[in-house]
C-alpha cells in the first residue's frame, strides 16, 4: 500500500518550511518535535493552525513540517503557507476559501542586508562631531 500525503512548500523572510500532510486524527509534529514544545508561544501555533481551521480539515490530516532558516515567527508563516498549499494539492476547492482568507499569497517582505560602515541595515553608528 503506498503512502498517501500531499507535500506544500513554504517560505517566508529566510525560513523554508516543507509540509506533508497525511490522513489521520490532526496530530502535528515539528522536526521530530511535538507542536507545543517546537512552538511555545500561542501566537506562532495559531498561525499555523489557520489554513486548516479555515477549511475545517484540522482532525482530518496528520501535519509533518520540516523547518529550518529564519527565527520562530518566520517559521511559523513558512508552515502556515506550506500547509495551505498542500490543502490546494489535496483539494483544489479549497483555494477559494484560503484565497478569501488572503492565505494564498506570499509575503514578499525580507529581510535586509547589513551595509558596511553600519550597525545594520538601517541603523548608523553614532556620529562624532569632534
């Protein structure tokens, strides 16, 4: 019997997530980790939860993420964007109801560069006027 599971990719600033979703009873694991433990703070687990809480899918699917790059915010969009695309590979009737919850789309923003003779991308070292 082969195995069943629709892949996602998902990026965001300079985290790349891959997903697999797999039929069973809504359990997610993060590199090998439980969900809660990889993700502590509330925020980042109910952005990953999104896309399936907006298609009512989330007991459906057992989630496998793999993340690496960026901090746990930008992981948190990569997983979020992985998932939705791997309901769109399982159900392309979905994409109107991720769409609608502006899901589909990438966020373009990333990060800056540092710029030499600065602090950081922005930021200046203090001026001295003697």
């Amino acid at each position: 019997m082969a195995l069943v599971q629709h892949l996602g990719t998902g990026r965001r600033k300079r985290a790349v997530a891959r997903v697999f979703l797999r039929p069973g009873k809504g359990e997610i694991k993060v590199n090998g980790r439980t969900f809660e433990s990889y993700f502590p703070s509330e925020a980042a687990r109910a952005i990953v939860k999104q896309p399936l809480l907006a298609t009512e899918t989330a007991d459906k699917f057992d989630v496998l993420i793999t993340a690496n790059g960026g901090g746990p915010s930008g992981q948190a969009g990569a997983a979020k964007l992985g998932i939705t695309r791997a309901l769109m590979e399982f159900n392309v009737e979905l994409r109107a109801k991720l769409k609608e919850a502006g899901m589909v789309r990438r966020d373009p923003r990333q990060h800056e560069r540092k710029k030499y003779g600065q602090k950081g991308a922005r930021k200046r070292f203090q001026f001295s006027k003697r």
